[in-house]
C-alpha cells in the first residue's frame, strides 16, 4: 500500500518522502492524503511533526517552522484553549496547523458500532448527561472536574472548530476517518479577547441594535458551544437555505432543533425586552456578519427602529430568505406611518399565525 501511494506522483510530488512516509505509517492513506493536500512537506524542517504515539525524530528550524501537525488527539489537552494558543503564538501568519479529536459524533458512533443501537442509545444518553451538559452547568462543573478529572474531554465537532477560531484560526478543511476528526486551519489572527465565550445553556449573542449599537441577545443554547465563531465558514461551506438560514448547519445540537420547533430558544430574549433593548416585535436582531450581506437600503433603515422577539415575517407569513427583507421594508414603511398602531396589530398577527401552524419556527 505505502509503495503504491509513493508511487502516485500526483499525490507526493515535490512532497519530502521520508517525512510523508512517517505520517502514512502513522495515520494511514486517507490521512496522509489530507495532510499533503493542505500542506507541503517538501521542506522538513519548516513543519513540525507529533505522531499520535511515540516520537518522530526529524531536525526542524524553530525560526522557520510553517506548518504543524499534531495526531494527539485535543481531547486530552488539559486546557484546549491554551493548546490552541500556544500553537498560534508558534506559527508566522498564514502558518497552517493540521490537528485531530474524537467528536462528540465520533463517540455517538463508537458506542453504537461497540453495543448496538438499543444498549447503544441508553448508554449514549446518559453519556450525554455525564459528560456534554454537567461539566457546562455552574452548579455541577467543579464536581464533574473533582470526580472525573482533567484527562479527557468529551467535545464535539462546532466547539472544536470554533475553539480554533477563538484561538485565532479560520477552518481551511476538516476530515472524517474512522472514530477520529482531522483539521486543518490557518493562522489569521492573535486570539480573541472575549472573556467570556459562550459555553453555558444560556449565553448572550452579539447582535446589532438600534442606531447600529452592539447588544447582547440572550438565548438558551440550541447550538454547541462557540459556534458563533464558525457562523462564516459554515455560510461560505454551504450558504444558506430558503428561510434564510445557514443551511446544513452542523453547529445545531439535536435538542436544538427540538426547542427551536417549538420557539423556546427565543424565550430568555424577554429579558433583552425587560432591560429596553428589544421590542416584542421588530425587525430581525441580527449578527454583524448576516447585517453586512444585506442591501444598502434596508441597512441604512432597519437601524432606526429597535429590534425584536417577534420579527416582520412571522406576521406577514413571508419565512423565506426573500421574504425575510421584503417584511422588514414593509414592516418599516408601516412603522413610519404609526409608529404605535403598527408594532401591535403585527404582535396579534404573529401569534394568530403561530397558534394556526401558519408558520413554524426554523
């Protein structure tokens, strides 16, 4: 097999043999495949190798290294972040970083093939409960850090990813291969300086206000932790759908899409309405990222008006990407002529369309 693949010129071409020979011996062909097709091997000494086991001895030039690939798998870094930020501060800008995990799905998948798929579920839900939600609760975190230590962390595929970001990373591409996830992401930045990412079932999203101010929107979680970061790739991976979401959006945990059926994801936003933030009904709180897409004359209106829970097109049954717009310029256009009648009359609209299933929530 490893002769066949070194025979392959279009595969290892200008590619240094011995080092590539390593990392088949290592990770296999599909691995060794992604490795060389996101990064160059042909000079070993500007990349900087950890095999998943044991060491590989090669003279790298610390002042000079590119790339980094690590088979350890994140899953037992003591802080992850940290890791992720000392592997920034090793690479120059536009230093390429090739890593590996078992996700959240990997595992799922594991326990399913190891059990079956009756065992498999029981053994999969109280995994869930053990290991995904009481190390993010404040009430069960330390406990869960005192009785299961520090040695391995059960992540999934969104937290990682936006891990890297956070850390000052974009995605270039990831891989899937038996129970592991490989990555490979491109230095861009210093880390964030958000102190406090979202983690915990309840988080605040930052959003654009009226007159164009920055608020945080609360939300009870429907995503995994730090997906906000990955909002841009996934949207350059695979756009949005036809109700202006991004679409195949791998950041939704399954319970997610259960509470976004039934709009209690948008419950807590009353708080945002209690503090003067939000109104009931508005037009759509958005990112800054989703806000930029949007055509100049909407933009330049929508930010007079104060955002709400209850957006135009929930009212006007218009839930399509199109629509969305296209409610917001008539919701505005009706705002101007009775700014009190208006945000009313729109209010028993959205709840008479939600209690029919004229519209359910995306």
């Amino acid at each position: 097999m490893l002769e066949e693949v070194l025979n392959n010129k279009t595969l290892i071409d200008s590619q240094n043999k011995e080092l590539f020979t390593a990392i088949f011996k290592d990770a296999g062909k599909d691995i060794s495949t992604f490795v060389v097709e996101n990064i160059s091997l042909e000079h070993p000494k500007s990349v900087f190798y950890f095999p998943e086991k044991g060491t590989y001895e090669h003279e790298v030039d610390y002042s000079n290294i590119r790339s980094i690939v690590d088979f350890r798998k994140v899953n037992y870094s003591r802080d992850i972040n940290k890791y992720f930020i000392s592997v920034n501060k090793l690479l120059p800008d536009a230093g390429l970083y090739i890593g590996c995990f078992e996700s959240y799905q990997n595992r799922k998948a594991k326990i399913f093939k190891k059990v079956g798929k009756t065992l498999g579920l029981i053994i999969w839900v109280f995994d869930l409960v053990l290991n995904r939600i009481l190390p993010k609760l404040n009430l069960t975190k330390d406990l869960y850090k005192l009785i299961r230590g520090n040695k391995y962390k059960v992540i999934s595929l969104a937290e990682t990813l936006g891990r890297t970001v956070y850390c000052g990373f974009e995605v270039v591409d990831f891989k899937v291969v038996g129970n592991s996830t490989y990555f490979c992401v491109i230095k861009t930045s210093e880390p964030k300086n958000d102190k406090d990412p979202s983690y915990g079932p309840f988080f605040k999203m930052q959003r654009i206000g009226k007159g164009g101010k920055t608020i945080g929107v609360y939300k009870l979680r429907t995503m995994h932790p730090y997906s906000e970061y990955l909002q841009n790739f996934v949207v350059q991976l695979n756009g949005y759908d036809e109700v202006g979401k991004p679409k195949n959006d791998f950041r939704v945990a399954g319970w997610g899409k259960v509470l976004r059926k039934v709009w209690l994801d948008e419950l807590p936003q009353i708080l945002n309405v209690l503090k003067g933030e939000l109104g009931l009904v508005g037009v759509r709180p958005l990112s800054q990222f989703r806000y930029n897409q949007l055509p100049l004359d909407i933009k330049n209106q929508r930010i007079k008006y104060k955002p709400g829970c209850i957006p135009p097109y929930v009212a006007l049954n218009m839930p399509d990407a199109i629509g969305n717009i296209e409610a917001e310029r008539i919701y505005i256009m009706e705002m101007k002529k009775n700014k009190l009648v208006t945000p009313v009359r729109y209010f028993f609209m959205a709840v008479f369309n939600i209690l029919s299933r004229r519209i359910q929530s995306a």
